[in-house]
C-alpha cells in the first residue's frame, strides 16, 4: 500500500497531500515476478493469508506471469503480509512490513516441496520468511550443489554457517553495513564490506549501490559495474528486480559479470515505473538497453 509525497515525514509529523494505490508485492513474491517476466522458468514456493488483499488472489496473479504456483501455501486465520510504503519526490522511500502469514511458513511446510527444491538450477530466497526456513532450504540445496542466492533484505544479522551455504549474497549498501560492521559509503568501504562477507564463507558477493551501481566479488577479482542514468519515480523493489534478473541471466549460463550487468539494466528500468512488482521489466524491455 504506497503513498507517494513531497517528503517522507518526521517521527510525529503528518503529511497532509499525495497520491495512494496498492498493488501486489512481497520480496519474494516481487522477486519471481521479475525472474518470469523476462523470461525465467519459475516456481514460486510461499504462504499466504486467506484474505481479500492478496491471499485469494495470488494464485492467478501468478498464474498470469506464468508462474508455477503449485506450492502457494494458505494460512487459514492470519492475512497476507501487508508493506505500507511512503515514497518521496526523490524516488526514496520507507517501508514498514507486517508479516502475517510469512512468519509462519516454516521448514515444515516444505514436504512437498522438496522436490522441485532439489531440481533447481538456482533457489533464490530473502529474509521476509523465518531465517530458519532460509537456513534450512540454503542447507538442502547446497547439499545438492544447487546455487543459492541470498538477498538479505530486510536487513539483519546472519550466521556464519548460513553464509557458508551461500554462492551468492546481495545486499545492498545498509544491508552490507549490518551483516559486516562497516559502513559502506563508497567503492571502498564496499570492496571491504564484500571481502568481510566472503572471509565469512559466501562465494560471491554483489553489493549493489544505487545509483553509483553495483561492485561484485567473485573469484576473489573485484569488478565495478555502473548503474544506468535513468529519471527514477520509485526506488520500490529495485533490488528484487535486480535479484529476480540475477538468476535469469545465471540460468542461461552468463558469467558473474555479465549477470550482474543484466540486473543492473533492469533495475535501472524498474526505478523509472511505480510500484513494487507492477515495476518489474519485460524482457524485451531490458534486450533494447544498449
């Protein structure tokens, strides 16, 4: 549910004015909308509510972005996670989350799932779901010498025996900060956050940053790749695109750089649009970036 205004209000302050409208949303739910919009095959596994919002709908929301939602779990009393997001002139924003179902989607309700979990190319997870469910699907993958990507958002702190079962962290600059103590600020406190993170045990780490791009550690050889100029209106998801676009390129056999190049392009394009997953480029969108 966003509104966007002039300015994001002070502790106390009401902002009287802007405009309101609400679309679907979620990290995952943002990030494998991305992945099949430009031409990813997906499936999304997750727990929603039985509400109005979101929860009786999702199905044929992702069944019409071609979404294998097969394992779309439904908690019978809590509602879908709900994300009110103020959006400035700036394109900056603030979000609150309230979790509902998603706090409840533990390593349990992953039985049947397993499977399809086991004959994946990539898993691709975030923190709106219990770490304890994300710690153990980033164990069972990599057990299988399955890529796991991590987008460690919203931010927290994370163990070292979760990074070990990491090929690819993504946090973005605050994000980075709290997982290794060091503020990131430039590419220098970047590379140093990044090689913190990869003495952890993660194998590649791309921290994005804005508008100054994103830097990537991969094989210990540090390699900056610019973000594009664009006129940003919403800054929302920005980063799940660029998840969701990550593994897309990985699956059709880029190298890291070239992966991390493509999700720059269409994050750049997802700032330009309002909204969280309505943001989310096709992919003859991205191709026509040159």
């Amino acid at each position: 549910m966003v509104i966007k205004t002039d300015y994001l209000p002070a502790p106390g302050e009401t902002v009287l004015g802007g405009t309101f409208f609400m679309n679907p949303g979620g990290k995952g739910a943002n990030q494998a909308v991305a992945a099949a919009r430009l031409n990813g095959n997906v499936t999304f596994i997750c727990k929603t509510g039985n509400d109005s919002f979101f929860g009786q709908k999702a199905a044929a929301i992702f069944g019409k972005e071609g979404i294998n939602s097969n394992y779309l779990l439904s908690h019978p009393d809590l509602p879908s996670a709900v994300a009110l997001i103020t959006v400035d002139k700036n394109a900056e924003n603030c979000i609150v989350v309230a979790p509902g179902a998603n706090a409840t989607f533990l390593p349990g309700d992953l039985v049947n799932a397993i499977p399809v979990i086991e004959e994946a190319t990539v898993v691709l997870m975030q923190l709106e779901i219990p770490v304890t469910t994300v710690e153990y699907v980033a164990g069972l993958a990599s057990a299988k010498n399955i890529k796991v990507v991590l987008n460690p958002a919203p931010a927290m702190g994370l163990s070292d025996n979760l990074l070990k079962n990491i090929s690819i962290l993504t946090p973005n600059e605050t994000e980075a900060g709290i997982l290794t103590g060091i503020k990131v600020s430039d590419m220098i406190s970047a590379e140093k956050a990044a090689r913190a993170l990869h003495n952890k045990g993660v194998k590649t780490v791309i921290i994005t940053l804005g508008s100054m791009g994103a830097l990537v550690l991969h094989e210990n050889i540090i390699t900056h790749i610019p973000a594009m100029k664009v006129a940003a209106t919403d800054t929302t998801a920005a980063g799940d695109v660029f998840s969701g676009a990550l593994v897309v390129a990985i699956t059709e056999g880029r190298n890291m750089v070239e992966a991390t190049e493509f999700a720059c392009k269409a994050a750049s394009l997802s700032v330009t649009k309002l909204g969280a997953q309505a943001s989310a480029p096709y992919r003859h969108e991205v191709d026509a970036l040159r």
